[in-house]
C-alpha cells in the first residue's frame, strides 16, 4: 500500500489516499499534542507511535467483542490502513466519573463516580469551539437524520464502555472517560473510527490514582510519555 495524496492534516493525524484504492485511506500519527481547541500546543517523540500502537490494541479488542470498526491494520509503527467513510461531525463523550468539562460545567464535584454511564455530544467544529449540543441541535444542524441515529451512536458509546472499562479495570487502570467519532461507509454502516488513545480517553491508576493520558499535558504535569508507554505495556501485558 503506498501513499499518494495527503486529504487532510488535523492535529493529531494526516489522513492520506492510497495508489490505485478508492477505498482506503493511510492515517499517520503524529506527534503533535494539542488541547483547549489547540490554544496549547507541544509535540512529544514517538506518541504517534504509541497512539498507533495503543489503538490499534484497542480496536482489535472492540471488533472481537462486536464493535465494528474503520480499522483493518497497522501498517508502519506510524500508520494504519483504514477504510474510507465519511466521518459524522460527531464527538461523542462517555462517562464514569466526573471530572474536565463536566465538573466545569454542571459543578459535579471531581471524581464522583456517575451513577450510570453518561453519553454526550458535542459538535466538531473548531471555530465553534466543539460545543455541547442536544437532539434536537444535532437533527436541526442535519448532523444525523433521526433520533434513532443518535440511539445507536449512544448504545454504541454504552457497547464500547462495557468492553473497555472492564479491560482497563483488569489492567490497575480506571477509565474516567473517553471519546470516539464514527464513520458511514460506502454501504451506510456505522463504523467506529478514528482512535481510541491517551489523547482521547482519560486513565486514572487504580492503586495511586495518577493520571496517565493527556491531562498529564495539559496540566503541565510532565512524563507524558512514560505514561502513554505506560498505558500500553499493561494493554499488552
Ligand atoms: N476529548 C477529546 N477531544 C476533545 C475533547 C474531549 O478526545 O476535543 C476527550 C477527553 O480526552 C476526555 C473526554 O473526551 O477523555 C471528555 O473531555 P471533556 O469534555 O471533559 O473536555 P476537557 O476537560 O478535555 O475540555
């Protein structure tokens, strides 16, 4: 598979088309770290590679439990092979335990434990700073076409926490929250896309409660790597 155009740089990948397939595309990790709407940028040495690696781990997991995904596989320790769809603006936020945004916002007290598990959307647009939005926003702004897209990305969202939280848990780590983007392909399936990493999810050590994604950047707290290498010597082990 050889790359030949580069579609679309974002902050986290290069999405590239493929010599002579219409139907798949190369994504490339970066190294670049971005965060509050990419007012903070840094780059961090081998966290593409790490995410790649991370996520790749994850996806497998989620399609043997069901869930089907975007990703067929990861072809350099940069790059995976994915299958074209046109992704729905969608992020799609699933909680355990409040923290970030949600105490921010509704002054949920840090890391109270939810008493169920609480799915969010928000709107990917960077101008508009990803806002939160409701149903009806999401109808109106012909995001999806029905409610009952927005059930089955919401049962999707609950499907791919009861894989992962249990998997993170048997590995000392809690998993505080996350979020994942889906895709339609040519057939109209809804496929998990995108990544499931540090970047995107939020891990708390069981025994010491350390963070070990990207509020270690955020926050200054310094070590991102050893913690993302962290992360994914306990997904492997
Ligand atoms: N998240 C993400 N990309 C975004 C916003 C959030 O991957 O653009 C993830 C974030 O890493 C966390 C979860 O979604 O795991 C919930 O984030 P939150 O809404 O609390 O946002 P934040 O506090 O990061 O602004």
């Amino acid at each position: 598979m050889e790359k030949s155009e580069l579609l679309y740089e974002g902050k986290g990948k290069k999405m590239w088309s493929v010599k002579g397939n219409d139907e798949l595309l190369i994504a490339e990790f970066k190294d670049d770290l971005t965060a509050f709407n990419a007012e903070k940028k840094g780059n961090e040495e081998g966290k593409g590679a790490l995410n790649n690696q991370i996520s790749t781990a994850i996806f497998k997991l989620l399609k043997e439990n069901g869930i089907e995904t975007a990703l067929v596989e990861s072809i350099s320790p940069t790059e995976q092979l994915v299958k074209k769809c046109s992704i729905i603006p969608l992020e799609v936020v699933v909680r355990n335990i409040a923290t970030g945004s949600l105490s921010k916002r509704l002054g949920i007290k840090e890391a109270t434990v939810l008493p169920f598990t609480l799915v969010e959307f928000y709107y990917k647009d960077d101008a508009l700073g990803d806002p939160l939005i409701n149903d009806e926003h999401a109808i109106l702004l012909d995001i999806v076409q029905s409610e009952q897209d927005l059930a089955t990305l919401r049962h999707l969202g609950r499907q791919i926490n009861s894989v992962l939280q249990p998997f993170f848990a048997s590995k000392g780590l809690k998993l505080v929250d996350f979020k994942v983007e889906f895709g339609i392909d040519k057939d109209g399936n809804i496929l998990l896309a995108d990544e499931i990493s540090p970047d995107s999810c939020r891990f708390w050590d069981v025994d010491t409660g350390e963070k070990m994604d990207k509020d270690r950047f955020r926050q200054d707290l310094g070590s991102v790597k050893v913690a993302y290498e962290e992360v994914l010597r306990r997904i492997l082990s």
